[in-house]
C-alpha cells in the first residue's frame, strides 16, 4: 500500500480515473474525496466514486497522507490556502494542473513546514468531463510528469512516481519552465486552434451549422473533439501558461503564413515538401505507443 | 446491377474502398483498374484489388460503363485527355476529386459528346493511402456531395447517386462554388492548420522531437493524424481550391489574434464564453452520427 489515506480534492475527469486506477491495482487504503458542488459530490455518493465523499474541505484532507489537487489550474492557490491549517505533518500535496510554473507560485507558499509538496502533471484525458467521465484505463501507458522543486524530499517524490506507476503511467521528472513550454506545444496552443477553427466555422454566414456538421468528417471532426473539453480549465490554462503559449502561436502564425504565400503563388514544391515531413512526426507516435495505427482511430464506422 | 463494366483510374485509398465496397453490396458487373504505377498495380494484383487489373488507361476505359478518376485533383485533366478517344458512348465519366471548380474545369472540355461526366466527392478518408489502405466500410454513413453541371442528364446522376447509396454514402447534391467553400471550411484549412502545427512542433530547437512524440496525448497527436495525409493529394487541394482556401485561413487567423489578445489581457470572459460556444458544434456532430461519443474517439488505450 502506498498510501494509507488520499483525499482527491475535485471530483472530475481526473480524480475519477485516479480513484478507479487506484482501486484497480489496489494501490491506497481510503479514499476520501470533496468537491464544492453539492450536486457534484452527490453524484460521486450515487456511483461510489470515493470511499468516502466529504461536505467539507477540511473533512477531506484532515489525516490524509496525500492529497491531490484536482481543480481548475486557477483556482489551486485559493484551495491550497484552505487546506494548510489541517494538513498531516509528514503528507505529499500534488496536483494534476496542466501548467506547472503558475500553479508551482500559486501553491507553494501555502505549504505549511513539514509538509512535501510535490507538482505532477497526468498527460491524459478526453474531450469528456465532470465525475461521472473516469475510467481506470486512462492513464495506461501515458505520461506523467513529476515536477519536483529543488531539496524536494527524496522518499515523497519516489512515492508518488510510485502511485502514478500503479495506475499505469510511464513516469518523468522535467522542470517547471520546461515542462510549460513542452505542453504549450503539445496540448495548448493545439487546443487554442482548434478552439478557433471551431468557432470560425460555427461564425460563417455563408456556411450553415448543419453542413458543417454533416460534411465534418474530413478532419475538421477531431478539431471538435479537442474544442469539446472543458471550457473552465482551458480558459485557466491559457491566462496562466501565457508566455509560453504565446510563443508558440507566435511560431504557428509566421509558419501558417508562410504556407498562405505558398498557396498564394502556386509554389507546389514548397507545400509537397512540408506535407511529407510532418508524416515522420505522425510515425514517431505510433511507433512509441502514443496513438493506434488504425484508420480513423478505429472509429466504429470505418473500422477494417 | 447498376452498371455492368466500371473503370477506376488511380489506384489508392478511395479506388480500392470503392473496389470493396461495390463487392460487398453487389453494385457492379466488372470492375478494371488501372494505375500509373508498375507497382501499385503488381499490389493489386497480388491483393485481389479489381477483377482486372490493366497495364494501360486505353484498355480500363475501353466499354466501359463507369469511369471514376481517382487520380490527385492536379492531374484530372491530363487523365481526362489521355482517356477521352477510348470512352463508350453513353458512358458516364465521375471523379472523386475534393475540389470540385478546378476538376470540372480540367475536366470537363475534354469529355466528347454523348458521354456524361458528373462529378462526385465522398466525403470520406482515413489518414492512410496507397491500394492496400482500402476497406468496404469507409463510405458508411459518410456523405457523398455529387456536383452535376446545369442541364446534366438525370438518368445518369440518378444512377451514380444509387451506386454511392449502395456503397454506404448519404448523398447530397450541391454546386461546385460551394461545395469548395463548405470543404474549405470543414476539411482544408483545417488540414493546413494541423500540417502547420506538427511543422512548427518538429522546428522547435527548446523542444526535443522525442518529447513532442511521448507528450503528444494531449491535443497534438490528434494534429498528427491530420497531417499524415497523403502530401500529394494535398498540395493538389490547396493549389486548385485557393481562393476559398486562403478566405477561411483569413477569417481563422483574425479570430486567433483575437483570442490571442484575450490571452494576453487575461480577458477570461471572452475565452470562457468562445469555449463554451465551440461544445455545441461537437454535439451536432455526435448526433448526426458523424462521429462517436466514446472518449479519445474509443482508441484502444483509455477506451472505458
């Protein structure tokens, strides 16, 4: 057992796929979960979503050895400032925020002495959210980085990489200025496009809704599925990774431009060019286990 | 029976799912094939790919009753010259082509009298290509938009709409203006978006390859499997469908500098209410079957 007691604070996507992922390799003795919504926590009563689902805050870490912040990247300093005063001498506090510098400032100086806080980001997730979305499976074989500050304490950091092992992630450590560039170019400013190709098409006079929608199976379909996940963490993503997401979409909108002026003057070598060495990139996925093979995915209709 | 002799001229994703899919529903007599490639067509062969496989266009086109261009949409004309002395009378001529003006208008003035040509786009694909990457199912429920010219005869739409049908398709007729505008908008841009962004991703010198492919779970790889499209096919598109091409990339890079400045004046509001608005579009896509419900599109890991 590696912990004896974990409180997930925010009851969504993730904390939901942890508690299965933990129950599933029967990693942790309790655990205790709160989420502010009173609807939310009654659902998580209704599917058995936590051993024990908590009305308060302090309820829920009281005791704990670890707790995992679950909320909006935005609002972790405001949780954290509550949690300090029932904190366990000797408990790991984590979070699974997509962005690791912001939350790093935000939550550090709440930190009573005595208590390790150790940042960690699951690379992982759907376009689904909310309690009812988790799923054990979610974190096989993806990521998980770990994000410990300098003199972090040696045994909570090995102890954490430990849960997340059992749930199934493959496990790296990465500072918090890299590990906020990375996800700006590998999750947010992919998200921010697809979000604006999302609401271009929705925003045309000439094009109605219900051919986009029919006719959308020719790739602007997984541009949905991206602009389809929760609103409220994607907006505090980006007001809290901005430097870093700014900067790639600085980069995208010079390379966009330059593929505009190909298409522009006919310059067909330029564009076959490009269109073959993104196809390596696609290989390398693959190949690491990050995505199938299959058409499509495997999507039911297309499926060989 | 609806046509006794059909000819597919080019031999990749779109000619061997039609190849499958006229086999599985019984559509047609024989099917002939040709390729340009001694290879693509020794594939064929060796896969069952068409009843007969040709060593030249003269002898596929020769009696036949459908002709169906599945060449890239940059070399229709030539193929539709190369074809034109052998073709049947009352023969029909269609293509596959994604762009539907510039097809037309390569097309078109080389197709003799007494033969129909009527023009077609499946809506329909998956990231992979060449003859092997077939399968019957790729057109189910998927969309064709057949594009017939004023005064085209109605007997022969009439029965390449019921081969589409019998292949899986819905069908739909539209005019080639905005058949290249709807596609610009659901499948064009969106393909340069996502070649753009793996572009920018592999050009990054502060990010590694190995950590764009490990980290890719979380929005990019969906990017990925865009941009593994055939480069061919797409320097095509976006040569012959320009103009509309280059309006929606307009209209898509004013809306990102737009939320880019959200970004950076941290106008939460605005952000939170575009994301919200965009989760609409994504559930007219789940119910017009367009797409499944099951997260990460059910891919095997993190399927529930």
């Amino acid at each position: 057992m590696i912990y004896e007691r974990v409180a997930l604070i925010g009851l969504g996507h993730i904390a939901s796929s942890m508690f299965w992922g933990m129950k599933r390799a029967d990693l942790v003795g309790e655990v205790y979960g709160f989420a502010r919504s009173a609807e939310t926590r009654q659902t998580a009563r209704d599917i058995g979503l936590c051993d024990r689902v908590c009305n308060t805050i302090e309820e829920a870490v009281t005791d704990a050895d670890l707790v995992v912040l679950c909320v909006p990247v935005g609002v972790m300093g405001d949780v954290a400032e509550q949690i300090a005063p029932h904190l366990k001498a000797g408990a790991t506090v984590t979070d699974v925020g997509s962005v690791k510098r912001a939350v790093i400032d935000a939550v550090g100086p709440h930190i009573p002495k005595g208590v390790h806080f150790v940042p960690a980001h699951p690379l992982a997730g759907t376009e689904h959210s909310g309690p009812t979305s988790g799923f054990a499976e979610l974190f096989d074989g993806r990521w998980c980085l770990i994000v410990p500050s300098d003199g972090a304490d040696e045994a909570a950091v090995a102890k954490l990489r430990a849960l997340w092992e059992g749930m199934g992630s493959k496990v790296n450590t990465m500072d918090a200025e890299h590990h906020d560039l990375v996800l700006a170019v590998t999750s947010h400013a992919p998200h921010l496009i697809a979000y604006t190709m999302v609401g271009v098409a929705d925003d045309l006079q000439r094009v109605s809704d219900s051919e986009v929608i029919n006719y959308s199976a020719t790739g602007f379909r997984d541009f949905t599925r991206i602009a389809a996940s929760d609103p409220t963490m994607w907006r505090d993503v980006f007001l809290t990774n901005k430097e870093a997401t700014l900067e790639i979409l600085g980069r995208f909108t010079e390379e966009l431009f330059a593929l505009q002026r190909a298409i522009r003057t006919g310059d067909g070598d330029h564009l076959h060019d490009y269109f073959t060495r993104t196809r390596a990139i696609r290989r390398g996925i693959i190949e690491a286990g990050q995505d199938t093979d299959a058409p499509n995915f495997g999507r039911t209709a297309g499926r060989k």
